[in-house]
C-alpha cells in the first residue's frame, strides 16, 4: 500500500459510502477499519454532519478515538461536543491520554468536570494529572502511558511485564528503571533487552547515562534536544527525579512543526498564521494590527520626509529614488534578521559572542553596500545623465545597507538580551525601521549636498 | 544525567584534558566514551588541530565515527580530509551509511574511489550502492543496514535473527517481510513480535498493510507523510517492490529542521542561509544576488515614478507617503505570501481549491484595505489639513491593499501551478513587486484629480 493522496481516498470512500448508507454494518467496518487511522480521519473530516452521526453509531468508542486522534485538535472539540456526551466521555477516556488532555485544556471547567466524573475512573485519574501543566512545557506534551521496572527485576520478568505492559503503553522501545523509592535511575532500549540474557539483572543491563527532562521545561527546548541526541522517547522527572511520564517523537515532530511555522509566520509578520479554511474576516482580524502598528510607523516616516519638503520642492527628481532606497534597507535588514533569528535559536550567535556577529554583519554591509551603491552609481550615470545625482543615490545606498545590515542584527540581539523571543522582531518591523533610517540618511545627504544637484 | 550545556560541557572537558595531555589513554577513554556522541562531539569541535590529531590516535575508528556522525557535514569532511588517509578510509566504513554517503558526496570523485578502494569490501559495496541517488530523494537518505526477515519464518527463528542483526541495525523497532523473490510483503513490528507466540508463522502474525515509499521520492514528501502516520521508519522499494532500505526518524527530523530553515530564509531573500560561522565575504557573497536583481526591480519602480515627474513637481507632498504606501503594500503582501506557502505545503489550498483562497484574500484585503484607509485618511486630516490629500492617499492604501494581498497570494500559486517551489516567491520579492503597483495606483490617482489637491 502507497500513502494514499486525496483522489485515492476519495475513490476509496466511493466504495465504503454505500456500505454506510445501507446499513451494511459489517462491509463497512472492515473496509473502514482496514485504512490506517490518519486516512480514516482524512476521510471522517470530510463527512458531513449526518454521515459522522452514522459513523458514530457503527464504531466503538475506542475506533473512534483511534479516528481522532490524528484530527487537528480544534476541529476535535467540535465533533467531542456534537458527541452524546456519555460517549464522548468513553472516546477520550479511549485516546492517548496526552491527546485527551490537549483537548479537554480548550473546554471550560465545567464540562471537563463532567466529562472526567463520567468516565472509566482510571483514565480519569491519569487526565487530572496531566491538566495541571502548563501549556508548551514537558508536562503538558508528555504521556503517562509508559512501562517502568525496577533495579532488582531479571531481565525475563521485564520482559514478562512489558509483553502485558506492551498494548497500552505509548512506546516500549526504551523501558525506564526505577529504584525502590521510584526515583528515575536508569534505562533500557528494548534492543539491549533481547539481547541480553534472561537471567541477569536489570541494574546489571541497564544504562545509568539517563538523560531526562524537567517537567517544567520549555517544548522547543526539547525539541532540540531530543533532535541532538536522536532519542526516540524522553523521560520527564520531578526535581526529587521521581518519573512522571515520557515524551514520544512523535509529539515532538507535531512541536519541530509548529514551532518552525511560528517563526515562519513571525517573519512575515502573521502574528498568529491564518489556516486556509478561516473565513475573511477571521484573516483580516489576524492581520489588522501589525497593519495597524505598520501604518502608525509608517507615518513617521512620512513626517521625516515632510521634513525635508524644501528640499523636494527644489529637487523633485529625488523623490522617484525613495522606494528603491527604502527597499534596498527593507530587505538588507529582512536578511541579517533571519540569519541572527536562526542563530540565536541554534545557539550558534551564545557560541561567538554578539560583538563578532555585529562586526561581520557590519562588514557584510560594507561589501554589499559598496557593491550595490557602484552599480547604481553606474546606471543612474548613463539613465539620468547626472553623476552627482548618481553619486547620492549611490553612496545613499551604501550607507543604508551598512546601517540597515546591522539594525537587522542587532534589533533580535537586543530582544534576546532582555528575553524576548527574537522572533517577535518581524520582518515588517526592521523593513519599517529601516525605511525610517534610509529615508534620513537620503535625504540628509540630499539636503547638505544639494547645490551640487541644483 | 541532565542535558548538558555549553558551561557544564567546558567544565567536564577541563577535567578530561588533563588526562588527554598527560598521555593518561586509559583514564581520557573512560572519561570520554562515558559521554553522549553528541556531546562528545560538541566538546571535540572546540578543540584546536593538535587536539584533535591526539584524539584521533587515542581513539579507534568506530568510536571517532561515532563522534563525527553528530557534526554538520561541512565539518565531518574538514576533518576526514585532515586524518590520515588509511584512518579515514576505516571512520567512513565504521559510520552509518547513509551518513557516510553524504560526506563522501562532498569530495571530488578521485578521492572518493581512493576512499573506497582503501576500506574493508563490505562497507565500499553499501557506500556505493547508495552513492548514486539524487540528493533530496528518498535513496539519499535512506540506509541500508536494516532487518529483514521472511514470510515462512517462526517468530522464534525471526527473534533469533533479530537478536544476532541488533548491533549493526539502524532500528529493529520495525521489521520487514519479504516473500522468496525479495519482495516487500509485510512488515511486523518489534512490539507485536515480542507478544506473538514463538511457533506462529510471521506471515500470520505480519501487518501486510505496509507503507512504503519509493526510492526517488522527495524527502519533504516524506517527512509529511512519517509524521502524519507517526512511523519510527518507512521502508524504500524500488518500482519491482523490492525492499532497497529503510528511513527512520531521526533522519526525517534533520529533513524536516532543514526544510524549515529553507522555507524561513527564501522567505527572508536568503538563498543559502549564511551559517552564523561564515566570514562576512561568503555572507556577503550569499546575500548579494538577491540584492542586485532586488536593485533592478527597484530602478524599475523609480523609473515608474519618474514618468509622474511633472506631478511630483506640481504637488511635492505627495513624496513623502510613497514610502507608506509602498510599505503597507509590501507588508500585506508578505503576510498573504506566507499564508499562501504554508498552505501549498500543508495541502490545505489543494483541498479548498485555489479561487476560493483568491476570493478569500481578495476580501480579506478590501477589509483591511478598508480600515487602514478610513484610519489614514482621518489622521492626515487633522495632521495636514487637507481632506483631499488624506483620501488620495487613504484611497490608494485601500486599492493598494487589495491589489498586495491578491499578489501575495496570487505568485506563489501561479509558481505552484507551474511546478516551481512557492517558497521562492520570497519575501523581498513580493515586496518589490507591490511596491510598483502601489506606486502606480498612487502616482495614477494623483494625476487624475490632480485639480482637487493644487
């Protein structure tokens, strides 16, 4: 079986439909329940009202979460609320309990009060656990779905209490050893495991190098972390290092995802990216206030410029030149930032220090500006036939982008220096920055040289 | 043991060097094989040359190929090109081998062949095997060094095989079936093979539901398609079904930070992202096509203003909101950019159908349009006085803003179309592009009631 695209699924579906629709409980189950779950839920998503009602009806509440499970999780809050509640509460006491627990943080209190009074008391119990935690941390992605064993087990009674543990545990592929007073002391990889003999002792097989999480600690981190070292699980610990749960790597590529298109969307400045199904108005609402705050900045750029009217009253060829300076710093600055924002988030920038990284953006300005400013020179020359012209608009340029080059550098240092995430720094915000720079290095330059341009 | 930082890595090298210096082998091998690869490795970067050279001579082969699977390739080959030609030779063969191919893939061909004709047979043939797919692809990242067993085996002569493959295996959390013509049939994984029952025939207890992608595939492809399923691995078949290797995750989570940083600088009009490492000419050098053709887009623009000379002369005000104007447009712009990008890779426009995003952005545009008009207008009346001056500019903000949002959107979809990455459609680019059509929709309404604003 390929990965199905959307066609193979629609066809797919043409033939379950009518298994559906004419009660054929049986045909459709077997034809349904054969896809993997992620298929099923691509499909699920495009049913109507009526027809998720029916499919409702013909799973059990454990399918279902199965279904779910893979759905984005404000489009599961729907179908969770259009559910008999009494079912729903069996759904997510069936889900992964990471995932339940995702959804149940976007319902109020006191629905989430009865669902959790409704449901099976155990999965009840693990859920309230995890409510707690806040949300981006370690204890808010991981799952309490995990197979623990003690120091003094034999290897056989590991392997004995994982083939138990095995159906419902989240991973089995690294087994987690805990002394007597369940402090996190050890693990194991289910490879180490077969391997060894059924005889030895856990202590004696395990590995003491454990690296483990705190539960408070931030998701990106990691992430990264997680990427560095390629651990398929982490465990997460208290800080007397009791284990509470695990961290899958699943859940942290759903985070390397929606970190990577946060700060994608950043650039751009989207504060929070529209999805592809919001309407008109909820885009617009998103967009509107960077827009707004875009607007404002704009209009000092404006009223710099007013500033300088005598002199365009007087050289009004100058103003034709505006928008290709302001572009030039615009996008200078655009791409210092993207390359500081990423080597703060590599670490790359702690690792040489902030005053090398300015100086070679400096530098980097020089070269591009010079470049830049003797090809304009040159051109202007030859188009306007005015080599001062082509001299301020050139030199124009070459300090700009020197300028604009280490603005762009320096605006996220300063902003990870007070601890804000750099990121925040737009790529409007330096292009607005630096339109207001370019413009009064122009027309500084325009103003003191202008009997030259007269 | 914590995830170590920069700071407790230093203090545990200081501790370790001692030893190093002193020629204590015995005491630096415990100290230092007692640490993760990875941060082995991040301790051995730091080290000047000599240190290196003495750390190659106190550790075997296997154990630097180790540490240096964890550097950046444009690091590892650095290091391959300055050990001993012979030494090198047995790194190559003792790392994984896909991650030996893509070092080897760097170096010019002569040094290839004399790498491979130095290193043990086994490891050349896999190396080489591997050596001719097309970067990007599924064949390049894939490895060889996987299980496979076969349909007519018990599970206890497949547990058998398994436990003596382990050591070598990339993961043996997913075993793959093959019938008598080695093709890909099944797949069982290490889970459900620890339950069954050690007499059952693997056919019977084999998922034949099994996912596979093929060996030219694109890995951006397949890092979707691994996490949407949340596998550990995916096997690669050639167009016969014939198993060739397998993908696992922690190859997918490099693809997919390296797609994320590709998307995040075309976004920013930066090629090849420079590395925070570079020296400013080879920044300058990535940063500077992007410039220059950015220069041209931009003498373009002004050459646009410069046909409105003569309103220019007659109203020099209007001048100083061209900066505005053009801003705002390349701000929308840049926002529907990446909406659209985003959505073109998640497959969400696909879905939806590519006019109802155009008709989407169209609206969202005229609402803020709209609003950025009605708030530009207001002010600039107050500020200048001027009605008229306010709803020139607050109507060509409007017109503006809708015109930028549909191009935003409408560029990457057209490049889609076309089968060009969307993601090109960089920011920068778009920015320059709406810069002209705001000038002209601008400096166009200006000329035509240029009797209102005299």
């Amino acid at each position: 079986m390929e990965h199905l695209d959307q066609l193979e699924r629609e066809q797919l579906w043409e033939k379950i439909q009518g298994a559906l629709l004419n009660e054929q409980i049986d045909e459709f189950r077997a034809e349904f329940l054969e896809m993997h779950p992620y298929d099923q839920a691509k499909i699920f998503e495009e049913q109507p009202e009526e027809t998720r009602f029916l499919i409702y009806t013909y799973l059990s509440s454990e399918e279902i979460a199965d279904v779910i499970e893979q759905v984005d999780e404000e489009i599961v809050l729907q179908y969770i609320t259009e559910m008999n509640p009494a079912f729903a509460a069996q759904v997510l006491a069936e889900m992964s309990v990471d995932d339940a627990v995702d959804i149940l943080n976007e319902l109020d209190k006191n629905k989430v009060a009865s669902f959790l009074t409704t449901m099976e008391q155990d999965a009840a119990e693990e859920i309230k656990t995890l409510l707690h935690y806040e949300e981006k941390t370690a204890g808010s992605i991981m799952t309490t779905e995990f197979v623990v064993i003690h120091t003094e087990q034999t290897v056989k009674e590991a392997m004995r209490h994982l083939r138990k543990e095995a159906p419902e545990a989240e991973t089995i592929y690294y087994i987690y050893v805990v002394d007597k007073f369940e402090h996190l002391v050890g693990v194991i990889s289910l490879r180490d495991l077969i391997i060894a003999e059924g005889d030895w002792l856990i202590s004696d097989v395990m590995s003491d190098r454990i690296v483990s999480v705190q539960v408070g600690e931030n998701q990106e981190d990691i992430a990264q972390m997680m990427r560095d070292y390629d651990f398929l699980a982490l465990p997460v610990v208290d800080f007397q290092d009791h284990l509470l749960g695990i961290i899958t790597v699943d859940d942290i590529m759903d985070v390397m995802d929606q970190e990577a298109s946060d700060d994608y969307s950043k650039l751009a400045g989207v504060s929070d990216m529209d999805r592809a199904d919001d309407n008109a108005f909820v885009s617009a609402k998103k967009r509107l206030p960077w827009l707004i705050i875009l607007l404002f900045l704009g209009l000092f750029t404006a009223s710099i410029i007013g500033r300088f009217e005598a002199t365009l009253d007087k050289v009004a060829i100058l103003a034709i030149f505006i928008p290709l300076i302001a572009g030039m710093a615009g996008n200078t600055g655009t791409q210092a930032l993207a390359v500081a924002v990423r080597g703060i988030a590599t670490g790359e920038i702690e690792k040489q220090g902030k005053w090398k990284i300015l100086m070679r953006e400096a530098a980097t300005g020089l070269i591009t500006g010079m470049s830049c400013g003797f090809v304009i020179t040159v051109v202007i020359y030859f188009w306007q036939g005015d080599i001062f012209l082509g001299m301020l608009v050139g030199i124009s340029i070459m300090t700009t982008l020197i300028a604009a080059t280490i603005a762009g550098a320096l605006v996220p240092l300063v902003m990870h220096r007070f601890n804000v995430d750099p990121a925040v720094a737009s790529g409007p915000f330096i292009t607005t920055i630096n339109d207001i720079i370019s413009v009064l290095i122009y027309f500084g330059l325009a103003t003191a040289f202008m009997n030259l341009l007269l």
